[in-house]
C-alpha cells in the first residue's frame, strides 16, 4: 500500500470521530451520539495496539525481549478501551483521551527501537491531535 493511501485512510478514520462530535451538538440525541465516540474510540484504541502484533511477527531481526514487548502491548489499548467503557459516560472521555496518548508514547517508543517509515510516526502524532482535538470537544459539550 503507498503512503498516500495509508494517509488518506487515516485522516478518514478521524471522520467518525468529528462527526460524532457534531452531531452531539446538532441532534436531540447528544447521549447516543457521545456514546457512539466512545465505542468508535475504543474500537480504533484496539487496532493501534494490534498493529504492534503485526509489527512483531513481521519482523525477522527483532529481539526476543522486543518482541515480547510488542505482543504483551498489543492487547493492552482493548483491555484499557474496555475499562474505559465501564466508566460512567460523564467522565470517560477523559481516560480514553489519555489512552490515546499512552497509545502515541507507545508508537514513539517503537519507532526508536525499529525501523519504520518516516511519515509513520508523523502520521500518527497528526491522527493523535485530531484524536485529541475531538474527545475534548466533545467533553467541552457535556
């Protein structure tokens, strides 16, 4: 897959995000579209851990002890993002932002430790801040 269809999918994943956003501040659902941002966070919380499952096992020069960190990482973000779902709506934005940039820590971690591509990690500080940018919104709204 090329760079700028790796981007264009990222930058679209923070679609739901802000649309959810929006649609709080629109609707006379505010509840129902909050709670859809905490599924929707929740669910791309778990596959930014999951990718590190997929660096782990393509990678043919990794450390045992790299690896490790990799796959035991790699369920943590879904262990989390359930944890946060069992908070009470009212304060769950606040832990699920800090998941995120937990999430971003981890990925700044790995990119020192591996070799990945450059606009990897810029992509990913980008999609963070717009992560970010939402969740805030969206608790200003509450």
């Amino acid at each position: 897959m090329r760079q700028a269809q790796i981007k264009i999918l990222g930058y679209g994943g923070l679609i739901p995000f802000f649309g959810c956003v929006a649609l709080a501040h629109g609707s006379e659902q505010p509840d129902f579209w909050i709670y859809s941002l905490h599924i929707y966070g929740v669910i791309i919380a778990s596959f930014l851990g999951a990718i590190s499952w997929g660096l782990a096992i393509s990678s043919k020069s990794m450390l045992p002890v790299q690896r490790d960190f990799l796959v035991y990482w790699g369920v943590i973000p879904a262990i989390l993002g359930w944890v946060c779902m069992l908070i009470p709506q009212t304060v769950r934005l606040y832990p699920l932002l800090l998941l995120f940039l937990l999430n971003l820590g981890v990925d700044v971690y790995i990119c020192k430790k591996h070799t990945l591509p450059k606009f990897w990690l810029e992509l990913r500080v980008y999609l963070t801040c717009g992560v970010v940018l939402a969740l805030l919104f969206a608790a200003i709204s509450l």
